[in-house]
C-alpha cells in the first residue's frame, strides 16, 4: 500500500476509471488517428509498388524463356527485380499488420527495413554520380546482346531500329559494334550486310536514295555522310544529361515519400509505447 500512495503521487493526477478503453483500433485523438492513417496508407503504396516489380520481373523472366540470346545476359538482373519486388512486398506486409494491430515489432522491423533501402540507393545514386564516365561502358557491355542478336531476333531488332531511328545513332559504343560483334555483319561473313551496319542506322536522306546504304560501310570514306556513327548509348547519355533537373527531380520525388514514410512509423512507434504504458498503468491502479 505504501508503495502504490508514493507512485500514485509521482504520476501526474489522471481518471483511469475507463482505463480499458486507452487503447483502441482507432483512437479518439486526432493526431494518433491521423497518424496511423496515413501510415497504412503509406503501407499500402509500398505494397503496391513491390507487387509490380514482382509483376515485371516475372513477366520480363516469362519472355527471357523465350529468347535464348537474352538468358545468360538478364537472368540475374531479373531474379534481382524479383528478389527486391518480395523483400518490399514483406515489408509493407508488416507495416500494413503492424499499423492494425499497432504492433511494435512489425513496425520497428518495417522502419528498418525502410531506412536501410533508403540508404542502399542514395548510396548506388552516389556510385552512380562517381563512376559517371564509366557509365555508358558500363551499360553497353551488359546489354551488347542487343547487337549480337540484330537480324535474329525480331523484338530485340525492332528495339534496335526503334533507338537507332529516335536517336539518330548506331549500335550502342558506335557503329563498329556490327561488325565486331554480329556474325552477319562481321566483314568475313561473305553476306551482303558485310562491314555494314542495318538500314536503321542510314541518315534519312541516304535510305531514301539507297534502301541498303549501310552495308560494306565500315572503312568508307564518307561514312559519316551516310550512316550515323555515334552510338546509341552516348546518344541517350546525352539526352540524359540535357534532362538532369527533371532526373534530379524524379529521384527528390521518390526519397520524399520514404523520408515522410520513415518520420510517419518512427513518431507513430512512440505514440503506440506511450499508449501501451499509459495501458499498463492504469490496470496497476485499477
């Protein structure tokens, strides 16, 4: 007895006679209600953008089957999609059952899984601003499939002459990857595509005088009059680089969500302990 007089004397004077409803799916304070709103939903985007990453990574493996000069070239950069798709997926799992049930546990294993994600990319957006000038090197060695493949696989042709038209550009370092590395355009194939390069890869002006205009082009003298030279990745490194404030500003976009998601779980973490203290308390004193 003495013991409950000098704590009830240290806590501030509180009505704990309807202490069984303190804690409650909702509770009646605005800002706890509010909180744990947009908390799941929140949760629910996250769940959202894991499921269609999953989605596209099985969808891009399904086609991947189907093309076997694509197999070795994607199948780890597609089971990685498919790996990071789950791992959100779970998480925003257990922000969404740790939000209902206010669930310390699932909330604070969702805020760190949170924040460790948020860390992984500023870090690959820091490597990527480092190693900048590698970049196209970088991208052109992990998809020269597309090259290799030209003339064989009518999809991955289709993306080539789509690129190569945009861009007004050819082949991906330069219009020397055909021949370096297509079997049809090497200049020992003996067909007529030989040093060339595909019709995609003509100035407008050119194919319209001679639909074949790229072939046996490799070493001519007026190559840059009649085809385009530059390749297709420095063309769209390029185009990136005229763009960055909207790159910078698609990039901002996605760490703001995760930075207001994060402040969300750590505040709404502190209000469900002080709930579950004030909880315990009151059946002490009840």
């Amino acid at each position: 007895m003495a013991d409950s007089e000098g704590m009830q004397k240290m806590l501030p004077e509180t009505d704990f006679s309807n202490n069984k409803c303190i804690r409650q799916p909702l509770c009646a304070r605005t800002s706890y209600s509010c909180n744990k709103l947009f908390l799941f939903i929140y949760a629910v985007l996250f769940l959202f953008v894991g499921i269609i990453l999953m989605a596209i990574g099985v969808l891009v493996e399904t086609h991947r089957q189907k093309m076997e000069s694509m197999n070795n070239q994607l199948a780890v950069p597609v089971a990685l999609l498919i790996l990071v798709g789950m791992i959100i997926t779970l998480n925003a799992v257990c922000g969404l059952v740790g939000t209902l049930t206010e669930n310390v546990t699932l909330l604070k294993v969702f805020l760190v899984v949170t924040i460790i994600a948020f860390l992984i990319q500023v870090a690959i957006g820091i490597i990527a601003f480092i190693f900048r000038e590698e970049v196209p090197e970088i991208m052109a060695e992990h998809v020269m499939f597309a090259v290799s493949s030209y003339g064989e696989d009518v999809p991955l042709s289709r993306a080539m002459d789509y690129l190569q038209t945009r861009y007004e550009c050819c082949g991906l370092l330069s219009y020397m990857d055909y021949s370096k590395h297509n079997k049809d355009y090497d200049c020992d194939s003996g067909k007529p595509q030989a040093c060339g390069v595909p019709s995609s890869c003509c100035i407008a002006q050119a194919a319209k005088v001679q639909p074949a205009c790229g072939y046996s082009i490799v070493g001519n003298l007026t190559v840059s009059d009649k085809v385009y030279v530059v390749g297709c990745i420095n063309s769209f490194m390029h185009w990136l680089a005229e763009h960055l404030d909207l790159t910078g500003a698609i990039g901002l976009g996605f760490a703001i969500p995760q930075i207001i998601g994060m402040l969300l779980v750590y505040y709404f973490i502190r209000r469900v302990n002080d709930y579950q203290k004030g909880y315990r308390v009151g059946q002490y004193f009840g």
